[in-house]
C-alpha cells in the first residue's frame, strides 16, 4: 500500500507544478504557443475548464486557476485520509 500512496503523491505533486508553470506561462507572450505550452495546454485545460465554467473573471484577473489549485490540494488531502483511514 505504501507504494501506491507514494505513486499518487508524486502524481499529484507532478499536476500541481504542470498546473502552476502553466499558469505562469501565461505572463510571458507565446510562451503557451511553445512545445511544452502546448504539452501542458493538453493536460491542464481541461481541468481548469471546469472552474472557467462556474468562475467568471474578475475585470481582467482570472481567478478560476487559484480556485483549481485549491481543489486538487483538497482532494489530495481528502484521499489520503480515507487512504489512511483503510491502512
């Protein structure tokens, strides 16, 4: 059991830095246009397109990916506790 808590660990760990060098590529043009923004475009979006559904911008402020962020720690944490909870 512990091999797989590890493996999804490092799983979540891996999508949360995906997640946040995608957001952050958004601050440099055409930096989304490149091999790895396309890469990273084919494994975020279509998390992130769920919270853009229900979240609309603020102005110009996107705040939709804060909110993503949040909820993949919150999941996380909740299916390591039931995963505890089963050891």
């Amino acid at each position: 059991m512990g091999i797989i808590f590890d493996i999804l660990n490092r799983g979540f760990d891996l999508y949360y830095w995906a997640l946040i060098i995608y957001i952050l590529m958004s601050w440099f043009p055409n930096a989304r246009g490149s091999a790895i923004g396309q890469f990273l475009a084919r494994i975020c979006e279509p998390y992130l397109e769920l919270f853009r559904r229900f979240i609309p911008p603020l102005g110009m402020i996107d705040i939709s990916p804060i909110v993503a962020i949040i909820t993949l720690n919150f999941a996380r944490k909740g299916l390591f506790s039931l995963f505890g909870w089963f050891m």
